[in-house]
C-alpha cells in the first residue's frame, strides 16, 4: 500500500519539480536581461531620455495604437518611454546595488566586532541592532531627506542603511560559532592575528550565509528606492529611476496608463525574480537542507 501511494504521489512532485526548475530558469533569465540592460544602457537607448517633444507626447506603445519609432510609447512631455526605462534600470539597479553593498559592509563590520569584542562592546552593537530593528526605517528616511535636502549621495547612504542590522546579527552568530572549531583554537595556538584568522578563515566560512542574505535583501532596497522616488524624495529630475518614472505616471493612469504600468511591472518581475533566485541559492548552500 504504501508503494501505491509513493508511486501515486511520484508525478506531482516530479511535475511541481519542474515548474520550480522553470520558474528558477525564467527568473534567472530576467535578472541576465536587467544586469544587460543596466550595462548597456548608454549604448542601445534609441533617444535622449532627456529630450521632449511635445508634438509627440502621450504615444500610446506600437500595437495599441502607436507607431514606431517609439516602442513603449511617450510621455506626458514626449519623451520615449523604452529610452527613460533602460536608463531607469541602470540607475535604479546602481542605487540598490550600491546601497546594499554599504549596508552589508557596515552590518558585517559590526557583527564581527561584536564578537569578537564581547562583553560591553557586544552589548552595544546588540542594542543598536535592536534599535534599528525596532524603527520604521521608512518613516525615519523621508524624515531624514525632508530634513537634510536630497542629494544623490545622501539618498544612497540612506537607502544603504536599510537593513544592516540583519547582516549584524547574522554575522555576529555565524562568527560566535565558527570561532568554537577546532581550526581556529588550533590558529590562536599558533599567535595567528585576529583579523588574518577572520579574514582568511572564518569569512570564507561563512560567506555563503552572506550572500544568500545579500541576495534577499536586494529586492527590499529596489522597492526601498522605488517608494521613496515615487513619492518624490528619491532620485530627482533630470535623472531617472524605475520609481520615478512610476510617480510621474500615477496622474496619468486613466489617459495613459502605460506610462505607471511599464516601470510597475519591470519593479514587480525584478524583485520577484531576485526573491526565487534568492531562495534557490539559499536551499543549494544551506547544507542542512540537502542531508
């Protein structure tokens, strides 16, 4: 009876196997083409993102009543649509990608100095951890750009100290464990510094860890820059970003409703296909997953 039953339930898993292996497939295949895009932007844009033209604004995309050259249509001041998204892509992947670069430095950083410091010091950086944790970094970010004025160097050190606190307390547990094996009590034998030790030994062991968090995380910024562009303290005129490009087509919905849905929907298949191709490397290096 119960080979029945295993061969019955055989074919759907096998099936739901499959659809995870396509879904992965298409997922990794989307990020390629944003990681392609936001590399050759300045190259295969065919306007200025910058130009208007007033005589062509609000062109609908070609098949829904518009003609080319304009793929994806224009804006309400007649700026080519494809132009300002492939622009908006290689901005708004060079914020999250910069972002989430110094979050990870400064929360890593913090996390080893916690343990390996211990006592006071590790008490410290646990309730600044605890602390960031507990607010709305959201809230805390529109007051902190309302206040100081957007610049892009400000927005991206803000946007960078999104989410740090995880890398902290992750590192800071993923180091407290490794320094108990053998290798490392073997290596101190021995007077090998603290940071040769670190550096060449424990970091290595637990990098994988990282960049699974890392790769997590990274959506969570894109949507970071994304909310605070649309509400207008994010990325500004003239430049552009996914975000921006979403808030500026938010008044236009019922007379041009491309213009919201095309940077909509790149942001919502981005940070979809960076969740599954996030979780997919988290199951193949999480070694008690494949036991």
């Amino acid at each position: 009876m119960d080979q029945v039953t295993a061969l019955a339930e055989a074919p759907p898993r096998r099936a739901r196997y499959l659809g995870g292996k396509v879904l992965l497939g298409v997922a990794v295949a989307w990020l390629a083409l944003m990681v392609v895009a936001a590399l050759t932007a300045h190259m295969i844009v065919p306007f200025d993102y910058r130009a208007t033209s007033l005589e062509a604004r609000l062109l609908p995309p070609v098949g829904l009543g518009g003609e080319f050259p304009y793929l994806l249509g224009t804006d309400h001041l007649g700026r080519d649509i494809l132009s300002r998204l492939l622009h908006s892509i290689q901005l708004s992947m060079a914020v999250a990608l910069a972002g989430s670069l110094i979050g990870a430095g400064f929360g890593i950083t913090l996390g080893f100095l916690a343990a390996h410091l211990r006592g006071v010091a590790d008490s410290v950086c646990m309730a600044l951890v605890d602390l960031q944790a507990a607010m709305p970094f959201m809230v805390v970010a529109l007051g902190v750009l309302a206040l100081f004025g957007n610049n892009f160097l400000l927005f991206i050190v803000v946007i960078g100290l999104h989410g740090w606190e995880r890398y902290a307390r992750l590192t800071r547990s993923l180091v407290l464990a490794e320094v108990e094996q053998g290798y490392v009590t073997a290596l101190r034998g021995f007077r090998a510094p603290p940071l040769l030790i670190y550096r060449r030994h424990v970091l290595p062991n637990i990098a994988a860890a990282l960049i699974v968090n890392f790769t997590l995380s990274f959506p969570e910024i894109i949507l970071l820059e994304s909310g605070l562009s649309f509400l207008g303290l994010g990325i500004q005129p003239p430049l552009t970003s996914l975000g921006n490009m979403l808030g500026f087509g938010r008044d236009y919905v019922a007379d041009a409703w491309w213009l919201p849905i095309v940077p909509g929907v790149v942001i919502f298949i981005t940070t979809l296909a960076m969740s599954l191709a996030g979780d997919a490397l988290r199951d193949r290096l999480d070694s008690s997953l494949n036991l």
